[in-house]
C-alpha cells in the first residue's frame, strides 16, 4: 500500500545533497526531524559548527507523520504526570510546553507555509466509561494553573460526546512539515550542514565517529535526534512502542468544524484536525494505537478510514500514514547526555512537537555552557529498570504471544513458493528462520527474521510494507535495510533463490 501524509505530500523537501567524502565538525546531529532541525538552527545562530545527518529526507520520521498539533498538557493526560509527580511538576510541564510552543510561534511569524494558528484543545468522551477520565483531565488542567472550561457544546459533524467536553484554551497547530521546511532553510542558512539520504552505519563512541555509507565524520559533540537512540542504551528497555494512523480526506460541504484539536476519547478513539492548504480543506483524523507487531496494520488503518468517512463525508481519502511513537515510563521525556556522554532525546510518545522543540533548546542550552531550569527532570540516567521493565514486560507479553502464535501455527507450514505476490511469512528454510515477502511484480525477498538491535523477531507491516521490531520499534524494508529505530545494522539477506523450494 502507498501511504504519504498529508504534510509531506504538501511540503516536499527542498533537497539537501549527501555526505562526501570524511569531514569533521564541532556539534553532530543525528536526525532531521524537528529535534534535530530545531537544534541546528539554534546553534548554527549562536555561531557553532554544526553538520547533520538524516537518513532519509528532513521531516521523513515523525515530525512529518505527525498530527501539527501543538499543547502544554499531555495526549496521556496531564493527570498522569500530576499522579506521579505532583502538582508542581504538572505545572512546570505546562509551563515549558507553553513556552516551546510560544518559540514554535516566533520561528512561524510571516512563513505561509508553517501554517501557524491558535485554536483550543477540546477533549471528550466518546462513551460514559470514559467520561470519568476526561472529568480527571480537567481536575488536572485546572489544579496546575491552564485557562480550561467544562462545555457541552462540540462543533456539529464530529463523534458525539458521551458527556460535558473539556476546552483548554489558546493552543495551536501548524503544518509540522513546511515548518521543519523553514527550519532546515534557516539552519542552512545560518550556516548549518545539512545532509539528506546519509544513514549512519556505526557510532564510535570512543573515537567520536559515525560511518555512513558516503564517509566519516568526526564529530567533538554527538546527538541523536532519531526519536528512539541509535544503539544498544538502557534507555530502549523504558519505551514502549507504539503506533498510529492517520488519513485526509478533502472535506465535504456541510461538514466543517473550524480550526481546533478534538480529541474523542474511547475504545474508537480518534484525534481530528483540519488544514487548509492550496486553495482545498482538509480533515485529518489519527487513530488506532496498537503495540507493533500484536496487530493487522491494514485493518487498523482501514477502521480510521472509515471512521472519518462516516463522519466528514465520503470523500475518497487522499492521504495514508502511520508513524511510531515512544513512551517514557514515567510520563516524562529523557533529554540530556547518556552514559556514553551523548545527547539523546526521546520518549516524546504522541506530544513529539513540543517535547522535541524543547529538547532543542534544552540541548543548544547545555551546549552553550548553559542548564535549562527543567533538564533535572528529563535526565537520560534517571533510569528506573524495574518500573520500565514492569511497563515494558507487560506490553510485551502481548507481543510475545501474538507472534508465536503467528510464528508456530499456520505461517511455519507455509512455503516460500506458495507466497502470492504482496504477501509475507515468517518462514524456517534450510535451518533458518526466515522474513520473506513478495512484491507485486514477483520478485521475493527474503530477510532474517531476527532484528539486528537485540535479537527480537520481526513482524510483517502491511500498510507500510515493513518488517518491524515489536521490541524496540526497529523497522526495516523488505530487503533488510534499515527504515527507523534504534538498530543500526540491515537485516542479513537471504538469498532468494537458494530459498526456493
Ligand atoms: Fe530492539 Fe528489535 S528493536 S530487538
């Protein structure tokens, strides 16, 4: 299945040439999207040499897979980090997520294609077992200090509300992609060096290199800005994976609901925005969490698709996207140096936006001599094995069992030659445990099951056509080569003939 959002598909990148050749540099970035492009800026402005790397295309990860929506409270519920923490803390969260967002403002004044707007946050319930979570939101909100209001009003065309919907004030939304547009454009210009189409192969830690493909860097300060740390990092074992899906569709007269973010909330649970863009009005609509690898990715893309057609009309769907997303065990991001004395960023789950514009600023900060007020609570070493590990075991025993299920049943009988074109199975063919697939023109792949990183197996995705890492969130094409996560090296390719039966 062809998927590209509607944000990418409305603001390509300008194109930044490959690494050449072995170079050197003060500060290097790992990673294009909003973290990365944000902090090049910011450093390529205070006068530092500053180079960065993005594998595929500026905003190509989740900053250009995202929904443009920008807040101080939490898509988790600010409610979470106040049981957790405190109320202190939760005013503190609005208090820097408010600011990033006000930064975000700034950089957006008089550029068109960022699409800046202000427009309230309205959350609700979709059902009455869900009514006493969003009643717990509200509490929050209210408790830390944010300008909310209980209504009963919700704009006509949208899932209606099982009870009164809570209104958080003078938030906002862009284009998240022609924004890291502008920013890659204004680092570039500041003097920044911008390289698309560079994946790292391998980080030295020690002798400060990263490998590409196309040469070598020394770098004097690394960070990675690739949503999950490249690498083996105790970090991986606190984060959850998830992932989302999201459709546009052109909207249909009488079906307007004015510039906001509307999050339902319930077993159909569904996040809608509009965008206007090219003279034409969109409703995007982003849905159906599930844990890599324990689910039917076509499935739950088709349930947002239809979901958005029984509400906005049915227009045919001129977008389709997923992305991941990962989630700190303890609501809050980790941004800072590691152990190995990188900078990472991540555990955003779906508040990345603003998370990864304040990461920026808390990373340029450091970087400059500096400590922002809140990095104490972001630490990368604040580790909490057991708590992570508790999270992560559950969700994974889901996974676990999905995949033998998958794995030992009917996939294990099946052969490589009965595999139809666009199908996918998890094969055992002379000894080895195999990922294979067939694409619409015959050819086969065929891949080791076992991800690189640390040794899970991978799962089919046949929305994006991916062999994905339940564990970690690694995700790889059909021949092996890595996508995303934290894995660096390809899976090992088989080869596909020898595997014919
Ligand atoms: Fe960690 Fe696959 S991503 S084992």
């Amino acid at each position: 299945m062809d998927t590209l959002s509607v944000w990418r598909g409305t603001a390509p990148s300008p194109g930044f040439g490959m690494l050449s050749g072995d170079l050197s540099t003060d500060v290097l970035i790992i990673g294009g999207g909003i973290t990365g492009v944000t902090l090049a800026v910011l450093l390529a402005r205070a006068g530092r040499q500053v180079m960065l790397l993005e594998a595929h295309e500026i905003g190509s990860g989740s900053t250009g897979n995202s929904t443009g929506n920008l807040y101080e409270t939490l898509a988790e519920g600010l409610s979470s980090v106040r049981s957790r923490w405190g109320v202190d803390m939760a005013r503190e969260v609005l208090a820097v997520r408010r600011a990033a967002v006000e930064f975000i403002e700034q950089q957006a004044r008089g550029v068109p294609d960022a699409a800046f707007r202000r427009c309230p946050l309205v959350r609700y319930a979709l059902s009455p077992s869900h009514q006493a979570e969003v009643d717990k939101e509200f509490e929050s909100l209210q408790a830390a200090g944010a300008t909310v209001e209980r209504s009963q009003q919700l704009p006509p065309g949208l899932p209606a509300a099982a009870g009164p919907v809570v209104m958080l004030a003078n938030q906002a939304q862009m284009h998240p992609q022609g924004y890291l547009v502008h920013m890659a454009k204004q680092a570039a210009q500041a003097g920044a060096s911008l390289h698309e189409h560079t994946r790292v192969l391998d980080i030295d830690t020690n002798a400060r290199v990263v490998d590409t493909a196309t040469g070598a860097v020394k770098y004097r300060e690394l960070v990675m800005a690739t949503h999950t740390p490249k690498g083996i990092r105790l970090v991986h074992n606190e984060m959850p994976v998830h992932r989302e899906y999201g459709v546009a569709l052109p909207l249909q007269a009488g079906h307007d609901i004015g510039p906001g973010i509307f999050w339902a909330e319930g077993d159909e649970g569904i996040s809608v925005r509009t965008l206007d863009h090219g003279g034409q009005r969109f409703v995007v609509c982003v849905g159906q969490d599930h844990l890599p690898g324990a689910h039917n990715a076509k499935a739950a893309l088709m349930a947002v698709e239809a979901a958005a057609r029984r509400h906005f009309g049915e227009a045919e769907v001129a977008y389709r996207w997923s992305a991941q997303n990962y989630r700190g065990a303890d609501s809050l991001p980790y941004i800072g140096r590691d152990k190995s004395g990188c900078f990472v960023a991540t555990g955003f789950a779906t508040d990345g936006l603003t998370w990864g514009t304040l990461a920026a600023r808390m990373i340029a900060d450091e970087l400059q001599g500096g400590m922002h007020a809140f990095a104490r609570h972001c630490k990368p070493t604040r580790l909490s094995p057991i708590k992570g590990g508790k999270a992560l075991l559950q969700e994974a025993a889901v996974v676990t069992k999905a995949l033998l299920k998958d794995y030992l049943t009917h996939r294990q009988e099946e052969r490589l030659s009965s595999l139809a074109p666009g199908d996918s199975a998890l094969v055992d063919a002379e000894g080895e445990s195999c990922a294979a697939w067939r694409s619409p023109d015959g050819e086969l792949f065929a891949v080791s099951s076992v991800c690189t990183h640390m040794g899970c197996k991978v799962h089919w995705n046949s929305v994006e056509t991916s062999w994905d890492c339940p564990c970690h969130g690694s995700r790889f094409r059909p021949d092996g080569t890595v996508i995303e996560g934290p894995a660096l090296k390809p899976l090992a390719r088989k080869y596909p003939r020898s595997l014919e039966p």
